[in-house]
C-alpha cells in the first residue's frame, strides 16, 4: 500500500496556482517526498523532491510541513498541458522501488 | 527530454501469440524498470535491473519475463498473450550515480490482446 493519502481530484482555473495536498503521516526520517505527474497516455514524469526543506525548481514548488507529516506541491500558473494525475510518494533516496498510489486528478479549467 | 523508448507504442494481437516488448535507454543508465497500469488504476513494478544479467521481479506478480543483455536493452516477454495481460506497460531507468534517483519513463506500450 502506499503510504500517502492525496484527494482523487482537483480542479484550478488556470492561470491560478494550484496546490497539491499530501499527507505522510507514517514518514520516517530517511524518507524523501518525491512528486511525479503522468499526463494522459504517457509516462509518468519526476516534478520535485525534497526531504524537510522546502524546495522550488522551475516547474514546481515543495512545501513540507515541520513535523514532515504532510506536503504541498505548488504549481504556481497553472496551464492546460497541466493536467495530469499528480503522485505524492514517499521513498527512501537509494529506495530503486516506486509505490506510486492512486495520485491526485487535476483538471485545470479554462 | 529523456532518452528512453519503447516500441511498439500500440499492440493489438490474438490469444497465445508470443510477444516482445522492446524498451531502450541512452543514457547509459544502470537500472532499469518496468511497469504495468491498467487504466485509470495504479502504476505496479513487475520487473527491474541492476545492470547487465541482473533481472529481479517486482511487487506484482507478472507472467511475462525479461533479459538484460545490454546496458541499452531491457526487452520484456509473453511467451502466450491472454485477455489479461491487456494493459499498459512503461519501462523506466535511473543513473546508479544520480543522488536524487530519479527515474525517467518512456511513453509506454498499450497492449490489447483479443
């Protein structure tokens, strides 16, 4: 089972930021919160991760909570090419196994 | 963009053929992966590799097989297609030296098998 708990579904109008919740209430301290989307049809793909500090790259922003037990992903102007499903995962870095759950469905509106 | 392809993209085939399912990376990536998602379901690991002649099986159970022969290479096999191997496969690779372990997917082969 996988050990996050995202929404099934998420709508942003876009333009707007959209913020991706994800609860890892059972992290451990070697545990990194990775983020990866999959656009319809297509492979998934790696978007940001980070392990307590908030991190930002040019897709997307991390927001970490203090006690780890939950996370944000920040897409700060959603577009359309932005929706996909989005997959919070927790894994230890050198962990080569990816549990991927069911993820979020996000539907950016025009 | 990574470098990481599959072929065929679609498969459409009838029960008891066998089939190959051809991924290729060049990357020079160590590990490779691969991934079976029904639709609209969740990704599972069937297989992965370490490395050339290193084959492990995954969370879920699979009944098709792999080879690593070439770092390049990691084809995937059903000696007898059924109705219940109809999904997505994806196979992935990561960099043995990447610190941030991220794996790289390429876009899949539908497999339908009538």
């Amino acid at each position: 089972d996988a050990k996050t708990t995202q929404p099934p579904s998420m709508d942003c109008a876009e333009g707007r930021a959209a913020n991706l919740p994800c609860n890892h209430s059972t992290i451990s301290g070697n545990e990194y919160v990775y983020w990866y989307r999959q656009i319809h049809s297509q492979g998934p793909q790696y978007i940001i991760h980070g392990l307590k500090n908030n991190e930002t790259n040019e897709m997307a922003s991390l927001i970490i909570t203090e006690d780890r037990k939950s996370s944000t992903l920040i897409l700060p102007h959603a577009t359309l090419r932005d929706t996909a499903v989005y997959y919070c995962i927790v894994r230890v870095a050198w962990d080569d196994k990816i549990i991927f759950g069911k993820g979020t469905r996000l539907h950016i509106l025009p | 963009e990574a470098d990481i392809y599959q072929t065929p993209r679609y498969l459409v085939i009838g029960t008891g053929k066998k089939i190959t399912l051809e991924c290729s990376q060049t990357m020079g990536h160590d590990k490779m992966y691969w991934y079976q998602q029904d639709p609209g379901m969740e990704l599972h690991l069937i297989h992965y590799s370490y490395g050339v002649n290193s084959t492990e099986k995954g969370d879920l159970s699979s009944e098709s097989t792999v080879s690593r022969i070439r770092t390049e290479h990691f084809p995937l096999t059903l000696e007898s297609a059924r109705p219940s191997h109809t999904s997505q496969y994806l196979c992935a690779s990561s960099d043995e030296g990447d610190r941030d372990n991220e794996q790289f997917f390429g876009p899949g082969t539908r497999l339908t098998v009538l």
